[in-house]
C-alpha cells in the first residue's frame, strides 16, 4: 500500500503554524507519527463527500448563506467540508470531525468551517449564524482528544476555528506573573513564547499533551501537573462573545482602563466566567492566566507498590499529606497496565506467542510484561510527584513523604539513574515542571488505528473511593473485554479518576465495546454517587442526567439561562447536555439505548 500524504509529511513545527510541535520536540514528535502510521490500516477515503447540511434549512439557502459569509470574512476563510475526512494525528489533526470518533465517523461532522481573524468577525458570525438559524461550533484548536476532538455535538454545524488566526499571546507581564491568551495558543506555544522572551522566572503548567489551546483547555476545566494543576483556578478574566453578538469582559475587565483584569479575578457583582466554562453560553476570544513563579528548584519523584489492594491504603495516606501541601502538585497514581501500554507497542506484542484470546489482558500476562519490559520492575501502582523549591526545603518535605509512603510494604523509591533517557518517568519529570511534552500519545498504538475515549469521574481522596471505582472500573472493562488504564490525579481535595479506552475506530464491535463500556461505568459510577468531571460529546447527555438532583434543578436552571443568553439556539446546541428551547424533547439527546448511543433522531422543526 503506497503510504498517504497524511503518513509522509513531516510534523509542523512552531511558529510555523499555530498548533506546530516545538523544536525541542521535534525528533520525539517524528517517532510517534511513527508509531502511529505503523498501526494505522483505517484507509482513508478518496471520494469527495456532498457536504452534510445542517437540519432545518435547505441545501441551496445554506449555501448562499454561506456565500454571504465569505463575502465577510473573506471567501478563503469560509472552507466547506466536502473533502474526504483525513484523520491525520495528534500533531496534524482534523477540525471536520473527531478523529477519535467511537460513532461512524461520518456522525459527527461540520457542514463548512470558518476562520475569524478577530472578535468583532465572531461577532459578525454569530450574527450571521441567527440570521439563518445555522447551529456553529466554536473550537479553540480541536484537540480535546478523548472527549470529541473538533467534531461539534449538532452534525452538520458550522464549526468556528476560532484558533487558527487567533493565535496571539497579546500581554505577558513579568511582573504580576500573567499572560493574557487568544484562543489558538498552545501550551507548546505559551512556553515557547516565555523561553524566548528569557523569562525563565515564569512557569507554565500543561497537561500531558501540550498541543492543546490554553484557553480551550481552561474552559472545559482541564488538568495539569504543577500546583497550578486546576487551570480554571488559575484563569483571571474572560472576554466572551454572546450568542446575540454582544461582547462582554468578565471580572475587572467590565471596568474601562483598568490594569487588574489578570490578577484580580472576581470584579463587582455576580462571578459570570463559571457560566462560560463547559457550556455553550458564549464564545471565548482572549483568556487571562496566571503563571507560577519558578520555584528555585524542583525534584521529581517516583514511588512503585507491588499490590492492587495497596491502593486503599496508600490513597489515605496521600490525602493529608496532599491537603496540608507537603505532596505540592496534581500528581499522578498509575496503574501497571497502562505503565506497559506506554511503551508504544501494539498489545498484541506482549502474548506469549502473539496469541490474542480477545479478552483483557490477565494479571499474569501484565506482571510479566512489567518484569520483562520495565525499567521498574514488575509493580502495581506508581506514583509519580514532583517537590519543589531548594534544597533544604524540598529535603524536609520529601523526608516526610518517604516516611509515609514506605508505611505500605513493598514500596520502593526509584532512582531516576536506573532509567534510560526515554523512560516515561522523565516526561513526567518535565510536565511537573511545566515542560510540555508528546511521551504520552505512545499508548495510542495499543491497537491498530488507536483512539481513546476517557471515563473521568471524581471523588474525595479516600481510600474506599479509589477502591470503589476500581472495582466499578475493571469488572466492566473485564466484561467488556477492554484492557484498564487507570490513573488518579489527585487535586487538592478531590481526585480525578481518568480511564482512557484505547480502542481500534475502524473496527465498529470495539467501538461498540468501548461505547457500552463507557455508558455502564458512568451509570455504575452514578448509582454510588461519583459523577464525571468533563466528558465525551457523545456522554454529554447521559452524563448531564446524572446530575439529577432536585428533580434535574440544575439543568432546568442552565436551560433557562440558554434560552434567554440563545433565543434562537444557534451556539454549539446539547454541547455539555444543554439543548436550547427548540431542539429540546425533538430526539436529540443520545442516551444509554439499543443502538450504543448513535444519533437518534435529530427531529424536525417547521417553521
Ligand atoms: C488525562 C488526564 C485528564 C483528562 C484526560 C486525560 C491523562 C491521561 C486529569 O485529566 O481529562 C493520561
């Protein structure tokens, strides 16, 4: 088979583009699209597709429509999406579609996508978008891998790629230790950006990837790994385009020629950012952010333990030591399965015989991969924590940390010289210290044509709780047939259990596993009383109806504040489970039913 344009190319690069690798990454990036394309048998379609049209308005008025638009932004601005759907990979991703996607990929695509250079052309969108009752889908970049990617929640919306020329890092202000962001800045390009400025006194915190949008990732609240690890926390001040075509700034930036909109987050009144994040109220075009003073020095550290029933302990005993501030960062607590997934070789590499029974991998096959394969050793759980400041500080609380840990018999203390260069424990090392990396795309190659979907509910950080999801978590991937990849990240008070499904998206049974999997944990999940705290477009509303308390309160309370923000229901409809007025009660919803979950419906509106 002769290898696609997508598979030779070489990885973009910063500041090339926007979404672009760093230099500094480059050769690691080469590696992985390695791996990828050496998994890859999904062929990609050569035909040109009709473009989807949205419901509700006929092909020839959209496509004037459209014209019209062009005549705004600009005709190269306005792209529609008849081409094949390419799926690229991380690096070199789609903004048509999510090329993760666990439904037929033809489910969840745009009709057209559109490219402002500014706010005021969102404006003129948005405007546009009620003019024609044509449902947008704003994305900052489109790698919100795991839980949908680029695709919109409505097939067949106009997607805004709000990233591609809104990419400036407009202030970065040494003094008070904030920046203040466009939506197309990555976390690769927010370090970048201070490296060369020789701001080495500032740090950023990324997640395990750094190719997402800082904004995007802040307002569907996600994670990282330094004491700045809850991004929402740490963001000070949105400026927000209204489904109307309003502009507002949010906190202190209501208050004309103020130099606070970055360091004070609150301003007078009613705190609105919240109603901004995981929702579709408003179109976010410039984010404050704060950044962490350099601490004068940072050590990571690993610690493994040798036995699942280890984990209830050792989870207690992290708690205190985490709340009082002597464990200092969002730090990870992973299982050995995913520690061998890692890797980056397919699964079908560690049966004795390349003999793949279709199960999950037993216990027996895990250990003695880990024994073989691992730096580490065979294991259970590991822990990886960073400390930071000097010397003597960081000697005193990591004392107190190893005193704790080895409370647990087994645990051992992994010395970072034992292990080779490329070892995942080194890219943990640097994400701690808010250096964004790629190590983690490696267990994407666990299957052929590897995507991956996340289970993430929280939790207080108890011991019966870990235990609880768990068990909740294994015996439905056990019954599913799915290999489990838990990880804890640990927040100040709370945990997330993230569980990513690496699953092969070419093939329509394990996408069905995957997808009952999934539906049956956050069912489980929610019948204990655990809810998720992000998820996948296609969870939104199964995960939304958990949220049920006061007989569903909270999603009467959103749906009004749609209907009076979106009369017309045109911003990113059923995005986080909230349907504007009309497309409610019309079979939009996609729930636990026959079909896995597929698009049901999508009914009808006269009128
Ligand atoms: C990860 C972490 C997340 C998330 C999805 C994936 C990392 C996987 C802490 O949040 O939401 C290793």
């Amino acid at each position: 088979m002769p290898l696609s344009q997508e598979a030779t190319s070489d990885v973009p690069t910063l500041p090339g583009t926007h979404s672009g690798i760093p230099t500094f990454l480059l050769e690691k990036a080469r590696k992985a699209k390695e791996g990828v394309f050496d998994t890859r048998t999904k062929p990609t379609k050569e035909r040109q597709r009709l473009p989807v049209v949205p419901l509700g308005i006929e092909r020839d008025e959209f496509m004037k429509a459209l014209k019209e638009l062009g005549e705004q932004l600009g005709e190269e601005h306005v792209e529609i999406n008849d081409k094949p759907l390419v799926d690229g990979w991380y690096m070199e991703h789609p903004n048509t579609h999510d090329m993760m996607t666990i439904l037929d990929e033809e489910e969840l695509v745009a009709s057209a996508v559109v490219y402002p250079s500014s706010t005021e052309e969102v404006q003129a969108i948005v405007l546009w978008a009620n003019k024609y009752r044509v449902p947008i889908f704003p994305i900052s970049m489109g790698r919100n891998l795991g839980y949908g990617g680029a695709a919109p929640r409505v097939r067949g919306s106009v997607t805004i790629d709000l990233g591609r020329r809104m990419s400036a890092i407009l202030d970065i202000n040494p003094e008070d230790y904030t920046c203040l962001l466009e939506p197309g800045v990555s976390f690769y390009a927010l370090y970048e950006a201070l490296q060369a400025r020789g701001y080495s006194h500032m740090w950023i915190d990324t997640p395990d990837l750094g190719g997402g949008s800082v904004v995007g990732n802040t307002v569907d609240r996600g994670v990282g790994y330094t004491p700045y690890g809850d991004h929402w926390a740490a963001h000070s001040g949105l400026e927000v385009v209204l489904p109307t075509g309003e502009v507002i700034r949010t906190g202190m930036g209501a208050l004309p020629g103020n130099n606070t909109w970055q360091t004070f987050p609150y301003g007078f009144g009613p705190y609105s950012d919240g109603i901004f994040s995981q929702s579709n109220f408003g179109i976010v075009t410039k984010m404050g952010m704060t950044l962490m003073p350099n601490p004068g020095g940072y050590e990571s550290f690993m610690y493994t333990f040798p036995h699942e029933a280890d984990l209830a302990p050792l989870i207690d005993i992290i708690r205190p030591l985490r709340i009082g501030n002597i464990l200092e960062n969002v730090a990870q607590l992973r299982h050995v399965t995913q520690a061998i997934a890692a890797l980056g070789q397919p699964r079908s590499d560690f049966f004795p015989g390349g003999d793949d029974d279709g199960g999950a991998l037993s216990d027996d096959v895990v250990h003695a991969a880990a024994t073989k394969h691992l730096a580490v050793g065979d294991h259970t759980w590991a822990y990886y924590g960073m400390s930071y400041g000097p010397d003597h500080i960081r000697k005193h609380k990591l004392a107190l940390v190893d005193a704790e840990f080895r409370k647990i018999p087994g645990a051992k203390k992994v010395d970072p010289a034992t292990l080779p260069a490329d070892d995942y424990y080194f890219a943990r090392d640097r994400i701690a210290a808010g250096i964004p990396d790629i190590h983690e795309l490696r267990w994407v190659n666990w299957t052929p044509n590897g995507a991956h979907v996340a289970f993430s509910p929280v939790s207080p950080i108890r011991g019966t709780d870990a235990t609880a999801l768990f068990k909740l978590g294994k015996d439905t991937h056990d019954k599913y047939g799915i290999d489990f990849f838990p990880a804890f990240c640990v927040g100040l008070r709370e945990m997330h259990l993230i569980v990513e499904i690496v699953f092969d998206r070419a093939d329509p049974e394990r996408r069905k596993a995957a997808m009952d999997c999934l539906r049956e944990m956050v069912d489980k999940a929610a019948r204990l009383g655990y809810g998720e705290y992000r998820t996948h477009l296609v969870l939104m509303d199964q995960v939304a109806g958990t949220y049920s308390w006061g007989g569903g309160a909270i999603m009467k309370f959103n749906e009004r504040i749609k209907d009076a923000l979106d009369p017309n229901g045109i911003l990113a409809p059923g995005r986080c489970g909230i349907w504007p007025e009309r497309y409610r009660g019309r079979g939009w919803e996609m729930g636990s039913g026959e079909d896995g979950g597929g698009v049901r419906g999508g009914g009808w509106w006269g009128g």
